[in-house]
C-alpha cells in the first residue's frame, strides 16, 4: 500500500467534475481503494475522495466513528458513482475540515436526512439511508466529485477558523 499525496485548494483536478467509474477493474480498483485507505489513515481523516489523491473518478471512500453516530460505527465504506437525494427540506449545521484544506475548519449547513446509492467493487447498486453526521459526511466527500469545497457551502463566512485557535476539535474530510 501506499500513502498517496493530497491535493490542496487551488488544485484544478479539485475545482473540476469528476467521472463516472465505467471500467469496473477489480485489481486496479482494489489497489485504488487499499491506497487511498492507507492515506486516509495517515493523515487522521475520516474520509477521502479520488480527487484528492490526483484521480478524476467519482470514488469517496468513508467511515463514521461510534463516537460521532450515537455508539454506533459506520465502517469503512468505498463507494463507487454515489448519489445523493436528500429526504426533507430539513438542513443542520455543524465545523467540517478537510484533508484539502488543512488547518482550517467551518460551520457549514448539510441535509438533515439523505439517502444515498452507490455501486461496490462488483458495480452491484447499494442504498443507505443517513441522518445527522453520517449524512454529513457522505455529502462533504460527494461535493469533491462535483468540485465543491466546503468553504463554497458555508453561509457564515466569519466561522472558518485555524482549527488550533478554535475550540473545537475536528476530523479531517
Ligand atoms: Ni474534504
């Protein structure tokens, strides 16, 4: 495995809309998701999408810690062409951070409740629901397929913050 590195705001591939996956390679691809993984670790995110490590292909990959979903973890998720549908109107708030935009962190509004599908390594369709922070996330890595940072969400610009001036401590997406 290797730790991949990360590309940072102002990068073209992060302002661009990623591909759709059509070539379903399960090497290639088991070798894409272990690398990825691994930088995930690395860098103490909780999340990773393939432009972030230089790749134009709609792949998130994600876990939600027991401790950030009510005692109950999301284990590590890989996701191929996800897609999001939000299931009301109902919006919460909450400090994201990003691996791509290191040390600062924000108060960015995100559907309460979505649904979500994506194809595994077999291109097999999945569907979850997620509420809360789970939702959360999945949104934060889809935006990076759709070259949204979340800075270009927020609606209250005076919240981004030096994560070490704040009190709050964050995970990295
Ligand atoms: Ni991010």
């Amino acid at each position: 495995m290797t730790v991949l590195k990360i590309t940072r705001m102002g990068s073209e591939i992060l302002k661009n809309r990623a591909q759709e996956v059509t070539n379903f390679d399960k090497t290639e691809l088991n070798k894409l998701f272990e690398d990825m993984t691994e930088t995930m670790i690395d860098s103490g995110g909780i999340g990773l999408a393939a432009p972030q490590v230089n790749l134009p292909l709609r792949i998130v990959i994600f876990f939600v810690p027991d401790s950030r979903n009510n005692g109950t973890e999301i284990p590590l998720t890989k996701m191929i062409n996800p897609i999001i549908r939000p299931k009301s109107e109902s919006m919460d708030e909450d400090w994201e951070s990003c691996l791509s935009v290191p040390g600062l962190a924000g108060i960015v509004p995100r559907w309460r409740n979505i649904t979500y599908s994506y194809q595994d390594l077999d291109g097999a369709l999945k569907e979850r629901d997620a509420s809360g922070y789970h939702a959360r996330v999945v949104q934060h890595e889809c935006d990076h397929l759709d070259g949204i940072l979340y800075p270009m969400r927020m609606v209250d610009l005076s919240t981004l913050s030096f994560i070490d001036a704040t009190p709050n401590n964050n995970d990295g997406n």
